[in-house]
C-alpha cells in the first residue's frame, strides 16, 4: 500500500474543512425503517422521485455531466443508477 505517502496532518485539514463546509451548507434528515425490504422500498421510491422532478437538477459543475461511459449517469443527475425507473413515493409515503 502507499499509506506511508499519505500526508496525515494535510488530510486531517482537508476533513475538517469538508466537515465545516457541509455542516454550514447542508442539512441531512434520518428516516427510520424497520425492515431491510421497506428500506429498499423507499430508497427506490426516492430515486424515482428524484429523476421525475422537473425543478430538481444538477449544477453546471457536477462531475457526473462528466462521466466517461455512462450516459445515464450523465442525464439523470444521479450517480447511483438503479432503482431509477420504479415507482415514485405517493403522497400517502411523503
């Protein structure tokens, strides 16, 4: 491995500054499920959300208008791919 080429404080600093930055920008919510397949089920849900909203987008900077292969990546605006043509959450879910 080449762990002993990592430079260790540079990394501390580049977390601290990623962790500082999302705790100001971003805000996170937890969803409790208490089954694997009800998980799985919204998180399908979710995706397929995601692809069919109109005012949903990426910026003009996101890496996956980028990606080399994959044009679905590219189109959809997300990275993870599967479960993108399933059902959408109904109103009863959301």
């Amino acid at each position: 491995m080449n762990a002993h080429k990592v430079d260790k404080v540079r990394l501390q600093e580049v977390e601290t500054e990623v962790t500082r930055y999302m705790n100001e920008n971003f805000s996170f919510a937890v969803l409790r499920f208490d089954s694997q397949s009800e998980r799985l089920h919204f998180e399908e849900c979710l995706l397929s959300t995601i692809v069919r909203c109109r005012d949903c987008g990426t910026s003009g900077t996101w890496l996956g208008k980028f990606h080399p292969t994959s044009a679905v990546i590219r189109g959809c605006g997300l990275w993870n791919v599967q479960g993108l043509i399933g059902p959408a959450l109904s109103l009863h879910e959301a």
